[in-house]
C-alpha cells in the first residue's frame, strides 16, 4: 500500500522568496513519484516527476525537487516565488513495479499563496 | 492539439437519480483513469482502462458505481442512486502507455463538478 503525506495545507511566501513544499510518502516498492500543480477551474498539470536516475529532477516554472530515499521525501522547491505560482500543489505516488501504469495516489494537497 | 474533455463540467442531481459522466481521452491514447476529488482533498483512485479492458476497480467505493469504455475510446462513469456523499470533482485522466518500462504520463481532464442535493 503507498501513501503521501504533503505537511501544511497551507503554506504562504512572499514574492521573491524560497518555495518549500513537503511531501512524505510511503510505498513498499520503488516508487515513481510526481509533483502536480492545480489552477482554479482546469484541471491537474504535471509540474515535474522521478522515475530513474539522477534525484534532482526540474520541471516547468522553475520548480525543482529532490528525491531522498533516506528520508522517503521528495520536497518541491523554487528559488524565487512569482505570483503567477499561486496554485493547490499535489504530491503523488505510483507504484514503480506496476510500471506507473496504475492509478496515482495523491497526498491531501497544499494551498501555496503569495504575498506582494 | 486537443486534452481531455469531460462532460458536462457541472452537474447537479437529486438524491436517488442517476447520473453519467463523460470522459473523451486524447486522441490514441490507451489507457484512461478516473479519480474523485473530494472538498479540500486529492484526488482518489477509481478505476483505470488499457484499450476497452477494465484492468483495475478497486478503487470504487461500492456497487452503485461502475465504468465502461465499449470502444477503447471515450469512457463513462455512472452513479446509480446518487447520495449526498457523492458530491465531488470527478477527473478523468489519459495516457499514452508506450511499450517498454518508460512512465507515460497521465493528462486530466478540467473534471466534472457533481452536486447531489
């Protein structure tokens, strides 16, 4: 069974600021894990997302995140927060022996909002 | 080129009828999801097709909900006597599924907004 615990429902920066966004997950194979971002009224975007090689992955917008095995966490950065970022951002996990074929299973999500 | 549709983008039902939700995947894709998004959640796992085949529904929550996909094409979610506890942000999602270990990415669908009075 897998589950993803994303820390903070909400978390508020200021513009120019880091972005930091927590996610925990738990699986009992290798996972895939991904970062999806959600604006008002569209649906689910994939930001980024690991699979094999190297642990820090990059996606669109500047976004980043880090793979740590160690600590079964893959947390999404940005240097610098724009308020264009402003979004419910969803860590998820599929299972990596299922060939990510399966369904994904989301953490509760959290609501990233940027102060002028 | 187009994404995934879904229709109708709201829906609202009484108690006890029952409702069907579209899903039109991107063009060749093989493999299509559904998930339930409830208030203030992510979204959950319902079901998921490769071609006309339904590989997985265990994510479902009871007898009153089932999906079909007859054509290997646009996909239907039906709720048969719909309850309060319904109501939520039903999503579609697609993937290309290519041959090999490669992860083919899932594109959703903007969702269906299900309110059951």
């Amino acid at each position: 069974a897998q589950s993803v615990t994303q820390l903070g429902s909400h978390v508020s920066v200021s513009e120019g600021a880091l972005v930091l966004l927590r996610c925990n997950y738990s699986s009992s194979v290798p996972p895939y894990l991904f970062w999806y971002v959600q604006y008002p009224n569209q649906g689910l975007q994939l930001l980024l997302k690991y699979t094999t090689g190297a642990t820090l992955v990059k996606g669109i917008n500047g976004f980043e995140a880090e793979f740590k095995k160690s600590e079964t966490s893959f947390h999404l950065t940005k240097p610098s927060a724009h308020m264009s970022d402003a979004a419910e951002y969803f860590c998820a996990v599929s299972d990596k022996a299922g060939g990510g074929a399966d369904g994904l299973t989301f953490g509760k999500g959290t609501h990233l909002i940027i102060q002028p | 080129g187009a994404g995934v549709s879904q229709s109708p983008r709201y829906k609202v039902t009484k108690r006890g009828q029952d409702v069907a939700l579209r899903c039109d995947p991107i063009s060749g894709h093989v493999s299509l999801y559904w998930y339930r998004q409830a208030l203030g959640q992510g979204p959950e796992f319902l079901t998921y097709f490769n071609y006309e085949a339904q590989q997985d529904k265990s994510g479902l929550p009871n007898d009153r909900f089932s999906a079909e996909r007859p054509e290997g094409s646009i996909s239907t979610l039906t709720i048969q006597r719909t309850e309060q506890r319904d109501s939520a942000m039903y999503r579609c999602a697609s993937s290309p599924r290519t041959s090999g270990r490669t992860y083919n990415e899932q594109f959703f669908g903007p969702g269906t907004r299900l309110t059951v009075l």
